[in-house]
C-alpha cells in the first residue's frame, strides 16, 4: 500500500473510462476522493469516495468541490475530436475552473493531455517533452492549451502541473499503433500515483506510453522527477497487431494516427514540420 495524500484529491471525469479505472485503483490505496462528472457514476462509490454531478462549465461548483483538496486529477472534458463549439466549453472554461480552484487551494494539478497536442509529427522523428507543439484537431489544440495554460498558472501563481501525455490507454492494444502508444491501465495508475505524492514537480510533461519496443518516438520528459518507470508493454501483443493498419498514408505517417486523417483536406502532402534554427 502506497501513502495516501494528507488531503482529498478531486478527481473529474469520474464516470469515464479511465476515471472508473483510477477510482477503483486510488480508493484501494486508501485514498479519499472527491469524485465529479457531468454524467452519473456507473459503479458503486467506494468508501472514502463521494460523487457529485457537475458540469465543468459550472465554475462555482468546482471552487466549492476543490475546497480543501490537495490535488486535481483532471479528467473530465471531450475527450475526442469534434467541433471547435462542442470542446471550448468543458476543456477550455472548464479548465480554466480547474486551474481558479488550483490556485485557490494552492493544490497540485494532475492533467490528463494527449499525444494529439504533438500529433502531426512523424512516426520516423523521436521527440523529447520540449517538442514544438503540432496538434492534430480541435481536441488536441485544447489540450495544448491546457498545458499552457497549467503553465501560467505555475510561474504566475505557484501551482503545479503534471501534464500527461496519454497514447493509448486501453484494457489492451487494438491496433498497430497501440504497439507503440499503448499504456496500460495499471501503468497509468502507478504513474497518477506518483504524479500525486512526487514531492516537487513545478511544470512536468510525461509521455504516457508502457515499456513497448515499438515507442520510439518519445523521449526525454519528466518520469524521474516523479517517480515513474513503466512496467508493462504492447510487444506480447506484436504478433497478433502488427499488419492491423489503416492503409491511410495520412494516418500512418503522423504520430496522432486517425485524428490526423478526420477533416483532412490538403490536396499535397504537408511537407516535413518546420524546425526553428
Ligand atoms: N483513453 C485514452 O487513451 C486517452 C488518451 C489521451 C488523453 N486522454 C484523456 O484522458 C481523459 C480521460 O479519458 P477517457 O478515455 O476516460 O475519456 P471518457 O470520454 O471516457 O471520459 C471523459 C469524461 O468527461 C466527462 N465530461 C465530458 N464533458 C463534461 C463536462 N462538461 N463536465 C463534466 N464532465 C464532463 C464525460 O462524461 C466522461 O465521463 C480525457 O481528458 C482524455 O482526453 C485519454
């Protein structure tokens, strides 16, 4: 059993998938949560957990649901690509709600990113944390917006941001792709472990991604300062995966895969992401 952090932590998008999963997995730790969605809890609340529906929108809610906890695991939001208008709300206002309550109670942020903020880079580049972001929709773009924004809120008011940079995380790999974006769920919850109880973290990005051979695109980010070394891996699942891919020549050049194949309308291939001197 890992320590339980002093105070309660505030977790949203408790009702989705990988907020069912951490529930689960924090609560057997010992944790007390403070779970949130727009949508109610599937499961049973564990003990030392609480649900409250709220919508991220809802700014006074989540100040008043944030009081006393000493992090944020935010997971709440789209959590897929669609219009500019569906995502500005829950992952442009709602973060902005998170970050008010972070501030307020001087309490860490735990942000769920993705490797769509980077998604219209190559399969063939390896790129470390400090990667020019090249998101791959409106999704993406939230999400980098997110780590700017988890950024401000560092150097103008002191609060702390781990930015996870999901792949894949899913029960298993369904794809070619997971062979090297996979991150299982029991990787995730260590890493969201860590992410919590890791004493100082300022601003850190972490690739979230298992020990998959395939993963050669991203390096460098900040899983010592946390902590964190993942222990599972896509390969077992190679021989099966390998020839499942999509035959779409836009979706299988660029890291973010199908994403970067929805809404895609240049005529020419894009040439090779522009590096500044
Ligand atoms: N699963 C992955 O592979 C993956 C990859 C990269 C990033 N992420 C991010 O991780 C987080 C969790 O992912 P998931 O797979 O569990 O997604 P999910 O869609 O299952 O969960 C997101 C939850 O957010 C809630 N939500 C949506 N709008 C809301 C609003 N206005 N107010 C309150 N709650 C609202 C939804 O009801 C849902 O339960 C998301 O932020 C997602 O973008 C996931």
């Amino acid at each position: 059993m890992s320590d339980a952090p002093a105070k309660p932590v505030l977790l949203t998008g408790a009702s989705g998938n990988l907020g069912r999963m951490l529930t689960k997995a924090l609560s057997a730790l010992g944790w007390t949560l403070r779970l949130t969605d727009i949508t109610p809890f599937p499961d049973a609340i564990p003990a030392g957990a609480a649900f409250t529906r709220a919508d991220l929108n809802d700014g006074v809610t989540i100040l008043r649901l944030a009081e006393g906890c000493g992090a944020i695991i935010h997971l709440g939001g789209i959590s897929n690509e669609q219009p500019f208008e569906t995502i500005i709300g829950p992952n442009i206002r709602g973060l902005f709600h998170i970050y008010e309550a972070a501030r307020r109670e001087k309490a860490r942020v735990v942000f769920a990113s993705s490797n769509h903020t980077i998604g219209f880079h190559e399969r063939t580049e390896t790129i470390g944390a400090d990667a020019q972001f090249l998101p791959d929709g409106f999704y993406g773009l939230s999400k980098a917006y997110g780590e700017l924004m988890g950024r401000m809120y560092w150097y103008k008011h002191g609060v702390e941001s781990v930015f996870l940079r999901i792949g894949s995380c899913f029960p298993e790999p369904i794809d070619a792709r997971m062979l090297a974006s996979w991150l299982s769920y029991p990787d995730l919850a260590r890493l969201v472990v860590r992410c919590v109880l890791a004493r100082d973290v300022q601003t850190s990005v972490v690739w979230g991604a298992s020990d998959n051979s395939r993963m050669t695109w991203w390096r460098d980010d900040g899983r010592e300062t946390v902590g964190w070394t993942p222990q599972d891996s896509a390969d077992p699942y190679a021989g099966q995966l390998a020839g499942r891919v999509s035959g779409d020549p836009v979706q299988e050049r660029y890291m973010g895969g199908g994403f970067c194949g929805m809404g895609y309308s240049r005529d020419e291939p894009a040439p090779a992401p522009f590096k500044p001197a």
